[in-house]
C-alpha cells in the first residue's frame, strides 16, 4: 500500500499547530504497520530548508487562472528525518518565511494543482491520497471533477478534518483559478455563496475522518456552517483518535528538559523540571503549577484565562504559566497580570519549542479550557510526562481525560466560562494537597497509552475497507 498525505504542514519542517505534529508522526507509524507512507508538502523559506540541501525531481510548470508559474518537486539530499517528504517549490507563492497569509487562496490552489499534475506522471500511482485540512480540501474535487486530472479518479481520496473552523472560503471570481471542469458541477465547490474547499472536500471525498470520535459528532451540531452537510454525510465520516509520537515526547530520552525520568523515578525528575521552571519565571516550587500552552485565541479559551488567572491568584496559593501567542488583546491582558501576582504568575508570549517539553515535564497541571478542540494533543504530551490535565470536557478532551471524581485521573468541567474554570481550578489545587492520591494519579497517568501505534492502525483498515469494498 502506498499512502500519499498531502498537508500544509509537518513537523519539524513546518508546524502551527497541531496539523504539523500530526502529519509528522502518523506517516512514520503506517510505516511501522507495514504501509509505504510520503507526505507532500510546500517548500517554504524556513529555519529547515535554510539548514538542508534539495534535489529536484520533477520540474513543469502550472497554470493558476491566466498566470503560469513554475514549480519543481524537490526531495531532500540526504535521509534525516524519518518519513520521506516531497516539497513542491513554488517561488514566487510559497517559499515565504510564514505557512499562513492572507494570499492563501492563490498559494494553497496552487499547490494542490502542483501536487496533481505531479501525480498524473507518476509511473506507480499512489494507492491512497490523504489529505489534510481545507489547505487541501481541492483535490478530491480535481481528481473527480477537473479534466485534465480524472485520470487520478480511480484512486481513493481522504480527507482529514483537523479543525472544521477554518475552511478556505474564497469567493466564486477565482474559481477560474482551478483547471478545467464542467460548470455544471459548481455546486460541489460552492456553499453558502462562497466557494468552500473544505465543504468541496467533505462532498467528493471517498471518506472524511476527523482526529477524535466526539469531534465528528459535535460537527453535526456546531461546524461553523457545515452542520447540516456533516449530517448528511455522516455515513462517510469516521472519527480516529489522534496520538502522539512517543519517541518524540518520551521524558526518559527527551533532550529538551533538565532531567529525564520514567514512572519509576517521577518524582525525582518531576521535581527537578519544576525547580528549573520556577526559578526561570520566579515562582515558589512548594506550591502547584498550572501552565497554559497553545494560541492565544477564542477557540482555545484564551480570552478567558486573564479573568480567570486574576480570580484565583487572589489567594496566591498556585503559580501559573503561560505559553503562547495569537490575539494582540489576549496577549496584552495576559502581559499586564505579571506585575500585579508577581512571584505566582508569568508569561512568555510567543512559542518556544524547547520550553513547552520543559513545561510539560515540570508543572503539575495543565490547562485547557478550549470552547473546540477537535482532538487536542497537549493533553496527551501533558499525560505522558506526568503532568494531570484540567479540561473542558469537549471533542477530543472527553475523549481522553476522565475526571478524578468519576474514578479517573484529570479534571474537567462543561461550560467554556470563567465560573466553570475557577470551581476545576479550585478543586485542583485541592487534590494538589493530598500529595500521596496527587503521586499516585501522576505515576498512573504516565502509563496511559496514547502512541499512534493503534490509530495508525485504524487509518490503514480505513484504506483497505476502501480498496476492497
């Protein structure tokens, strides 16, 4: 079987969230499981493609509406990662320092059009295109639709909703952009007036999954638009758990903390990443560390945390963390908070991939107070380096964080409000206090299972129900 990811980003080449993790790993575990498994990706003008040499593969050129642009598929010269990628170079639209603009429309049409005329010439075809996210949510469309590409129909398309709140709506004077189709078929590109790649996607594909079981079906009811399109495809759809990839984030090896540790000597290693954070953001190590990572916008909660944080650093019985960036007022209320609960709270505004495993590793909760959160993976990092989550119960987050008080090991709470919160908040700091359930809890977290190995799995019997039915 040879499987095919296209996607926006991979990490370490190119990550925003996590789509990049996703993409990283889940290539590398189909591979374990027996599949031959490629991502296809932009080459953009970045730390990785600064520090390695490439090799073109393939040259052409693509037309894009009435402009013509050269492109190469490029190939890394030598094996250092552990997945093949293949890059498509296409100057003057993507090879910028950002994944993400404002121009994304030209750039990602672009792309996947490169992606499929690149496909057309390929001896062996691929046995499964998977792709990823609105970003490529065009090709199901092309390979069914578009003439020049339904050659490539034969082969079966995934599509992989990561997060249904973004989907690529352009409007319907650049549908010229795309090769050429019966017109009569424009209703498969279009929904609500716009033209919608994800929808696009959603519609043609052979089948959709989304990155937990909840998550597909809380789109049936709150898909920024998409609710009644997710209903009617429903039969088509299937939620895969995410995972993570355990070598990556394996606090026994990893060579991002002060000091590595298993379940077996937690509380040594715990507390020697906690010392380190505490003195680098000036907190007392005696009391519990809640840490927030990831974007600092509406979908993740954020705007709540400065409320929140200023409630309960009121007793000044807890320290809190934050990491991340996103919106300018979010990060400038969150910024404002550290002179008034000096020595209990900090901030860096921005992303640090180094601190977030320092944090993982050294606080003792995490935050995640997400209003959409299709899979979530801070979680599971949280999990496995022994750090207990606190959550709203929502997507991904039900799916893998069960509450203390229902026998399990986390806590949660079910309204994304300020109220919500500060009552799980509370109650964490008090079980914080019972240190002999706390160590307990922690230890049993780390033995929790999350590593792609049984999703990729999944994602392979996905494939072959297709192929054989």
């Amino acid at each position: 079987m040879n499987v095919i990811h296209v996607s926006a980003e991979c990490y370490p080449i190119a990550k925003v969230g996590g789509l990049g993790d996703v993409v990283g790993s889940l290539p590398k575990y189909q591979q374990e499981a027996g599949a031959s498994a490629k991502v296809v990706m932009p080459f953009y003008d970045n730390k990785f493609t600064a520090a390695h040499k490439f090799k073109s593969v393939y040259e052409s050129e693509l037309v894009l509406g009435e402009d013509i642009y050269p492109y190469k598929i490029l190939k890394l010269k030598e094996d250092v990662l552990d997945i093949e990628v293949l890059f498509v170079d296409i100057p003057e639209l993507l090879f910028k320092d950002y994944v993400y603009s404002d121009d994304d429309t030209a750039r990602f049409t672009a792309f996947q059009i490169a992606v499929m005329d690149w496909l057309l010439t390929l001896k062996e075809k691929p046995s499964i295109i998977h792709c990823h996210d609105h970003h490529t949510g065009l090709i199901p469309f092309m390979a069914q639709e578009c003439v020049k590409h339904k050659p490539l129909n034969g082969i079966p398309v995934i599509l992989t909703i990561h997060n249904a709140q973004y989907q690529g709506w352009f409007s319907h004077d650049k549908v010229h952009y795309l090769p050429a189709f019966d017109i009569k078929h424009i209703g498969l590109l279009d929904w609500d007036g716009m033209i919608n790649p994800l929808a696009a996607g959603i519609k043609c594909a052979w089948r959709v999954t989304t990155v937990s079981p909840s998550y597909i079906e809380e789109l049936q009811q709150a898909a920024n638009g998409l609710e009644s399109l997710l209903s009617h495809e429903k039969e088509k759809c299937v939620g895969i758990l995410n995972g993570i990839d355990a070598e990556v984030w394996n606090p026994e090896t990893d060579e991002f903390i002060i000091k590595n540790y298993s379940a077996k000597n937690i509380q040594t290693g715990k507390t020697a990443n906690k010392k380190w954070l505490c003195k680098e953001f000036g907190f007392s190590a005696s009391k519990p560390l809640f840490a927030f990572i990831g974007r600092l916008v509406y979908e993740k909660g954020a705007d709540l945390l400065p409320e929140v944080i200023d409630k309960v650093l009121s007793k000044k019985d807890c320290s809190i963390l934050i990491l991340g960036s996103g919106n300018p007022e979010v990060e400038s209320e969150l910024e404002s908070l550290r002179n008034k609960h000096k020595g209990v709270y900090n901030a860096f505004i921005g992303y640090d991939e180094k601190l977030s495993h320092l944090i993982y590793a050294g606080a003792d909760f995490l935050l995640m107070p997400s209003r959409v959160e299709p899979c979530g993976l801070n979680q599971l990092y949280s999990l496995r380096y022994g750090t207990i989550p606190v959550v709203r119960s929502i997507g991904g987050l039900k799916d893998t964080v069960v509450d203390v008080k229902d026998g399990g090991f986390g806590f949660s709470h079910t309204e994304a409000s300020e109220g919500d919160i500060l009552q799980t908040l509370n109650r964490a700091i008090e079980f914080y206090k019972d240190q002999p359930e706390f160590k307990k809890t922690r230890k049993h977290i780390m033995g929790i299972d999350h590593s792609w190995d049984v999703s990729a799995q999944q994602y392979i019997d996905l494939y072959n129900s297709i192929k054989s039915g």
